[in-house]
C-alpha cells in the first residue's frame, strides 16, 4: 500500500512540476521573440540593455531548471532532491510575492525598476491590462501549481522509498549497505554445529564392586 501511494505521489508531482515548465518554456519563446523585434528594429540605436528582456528570459530559464530538479526529485524520491527541490520552489514563490506585494502596494511601483528603451516593458504592461482577467487566472493557476509541488514533495519525503519497513527483532535489521551481511547471518544459523551429537555415555567409569 505505501509502494503504490508512492507511486501515485511521483507521478502527481511530475504532472504538477509539469505547469511550472510549460510556463517557463512560454516565457523563453516570448523573451526570445521580444530579442529578435528588438534586434530587428535596429539595437544599434539603444545604448542600455533591454533588461526587461533578459529578465524575463532568465525568469523563464529558472522555472525550467527548477522543472528539471523537481522531475528528478519525482524520479529518485531522495530525501535530499526533495529538500532542494522545496528550497527552490519556495524562494521561487518568496519573489513572486514580493514582486506582486510591490506593485499591488506601491503606487509608484514603477520607479522601482529601471528604464526600458525598447518599450516592450510598456507593451506587456498594456498587454496584462487589456487581458486582466485571463493573465490574473494564469498567475493563480502557476502559484498553485508551486504552492501544490511543495505540498506533494513533503508528502512524498515523507512517505519515501524507506518509510515503513520494520523489522521482528534487531539482529534482523541488516543495512542496505551492506548486502553480504544477511547471507553471512544466514548462512551462520543455518550450520550450527550440534555439540551434543559427539557426546556419548560414559559407561566405562562404571565401578565393578570388588569380590573378596
């Protein structure tokens, strides 16, 4: 019953884990499309960075990388894939609610980030204006899906591949480094040499009683 709830967690992490990805891979294609406009329409004349491009593109890169761990933390269900994976996810989610805490609080939230020259940080704003409703239950559907990943990974750390094995006695315990060592007891109890088998009466010590 724990092997198969294992499995079922696994798989329901990696489904979850997979909408992390998918946003991710969504803001790579937009970054890269964003690059090629802003070099189509002459970068020589911009002098800074477009750093919301590349801000975005490296956004979009760290939900991927964190997809990837969190495939693999499914995969192996290791104590310690787990726990990074968790960390990863949760400062993940500490900056996405800073971010958000920023601009929903400040009313010159603005200021707080540098000049865009392309313009396209303008555009994506007008862009989330104009679609409010469906970018606002996209948002909810990825801080879901990150809030969830965490829940199912510290279920599954939890109920891991070494959760709920128990043992008769402690000579039965034997470690999982050591896989020589039960075959060794084993081998042991079962060639016990019975002393009493040698053992023979000893009636030469029997006293005759002496005739006179």
């Amino acid at each position: 019953m724990a092997r198969l709830l294992g499995v079922c967690l696994q798989s329901l992490l990696k489904l979850v884990n997979s909408v992390i990805g998918m946003a991710g891979m969504a803001m790579i294609l937009y970054s890269l499309w964003m690059i090629r406009v802003w070099y189509m329409q002459g970068a020589d004349s911009v002098s800074t960075p477009p750093w919301f491009i590349y801000a975005f593109l490296g956004l979009g890169i760290s939900f991927c990388l964190i997809t990837c761990s969190g495939h693999i933390a499914a995969e192996t269900a290791s104590g310690h894939c787990l726990s990074c994976y968790m960390l990863f996810v949760f400062l993940l989610v500490l900056l996405e609610s800073a971010i958000t805490a920023d601009v929903f609080l400040n009313s010159n939230w603005e200021e707080d980030f540098p000049q865009d020259p392309t313009g396209r940080f303008d555009e994506f704003k007008d862009f989330v204006k104009s679609n409010f409703e469906i970018c606002r239950w996209i948002g909810l559907l990825v801080v879901a899906a990150q809030a969830f990943s965490i829940f199912l990974a510290i279920v599954l750390r939890v109920v891991g591949p070494d959760h709920g094995r128990s043992y008769d006695s402690d000579d039965d315990y034997v470690p999982p480094r050591l896989p020589l060592l039960r075959d060794h007891i084993q081998q042991r109890s079962q060639y016990v040499p019975d002393l009493n088998l040698n053992k023979k009466p000893d009636t030469w010590n029997i006293r005759v009683p002496e005739t006179r």
